[in-house]
C-alpha cells in the first residue's frame, strides 16, 4: 500500500507500507520528519497530527470521539482534513493516500 508523505516544504516521499500499522508507525519506522507521536499511537498527545490531502480520502472511517477531542489540541491549526495519523489504520483501500505533515507538532 503506497502511503504519500509531503512534508511542511512541499517534498514528497513515498513508503510502500505493510497493512495493519498505521500511517504514524510507518512514517516513524521510516524515519519521516515530521510526525512526533509522544504518546506512542494512543490518541493521547496529538504530536501525529496529518493533514489528509488527496487519494482515497472516502475510504478513510471518521475520527471517533477520542481522535476528534485531541484534534483540538494540535499546535497547528485543525483544518477539516486534519487526523491523528496514529488513528489511520492502513489497509490497500488506502493506496495512494497523501498526507502532508504539518510544520510543527509542539
Ligand atoms: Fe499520540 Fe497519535 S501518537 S495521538
């Protein structure tokens, strides 16, 4: 499952991830700057926030009440796109999703 990482300046990378990790574990385990993940991927910090931008959006389950809570503590602002990257599960559904990190997570 192709997962899209575009980080604060623009650049794109691409990580060809294994399902059932989530978008969080997989920029972390590839070393994608951006994405802090203080609390490890229990919803807990908000430091994985991601602004979810293009690919197969529709496929993606709404932010449950816990995510949609710590989506108001980001440090930069919550758009409508906004998720906890630790919340998104991949799954080849997702192929081709493309988050863009935002420019700081503290
Ligand atoms: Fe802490 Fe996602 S890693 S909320």
């Amino acid at each position: 499952t192709r997962i899209i990482y575009q980080n604060a300046a623009g650049q794109r990378r691409e990580i060809d991830a294994p399902a059932g990790r989530s978008v969080m574990q997989v920029a972390v385990a590839n070393g994608v700057d951006g994405i802090v993940a203080e609390c490890g991927g229990s919803a807990m910090c908000a430091t994985c926030h991601v602004y979810v931008e293009a690919g197969p959006v529709d496929k993606l389950p709404a932010p449950n009440a816990v995510e949609d809570e710590m989506l108001e503590s980001t440090a930069e602002p919550r758009m409508p796109n906004s998720r906890l990257s630790c919340q998104l599960v991949i799954g080849p559904e997702l192929d081709g999703l493309v988050v863009r990190l935002p420019e700081r997570q503290v």
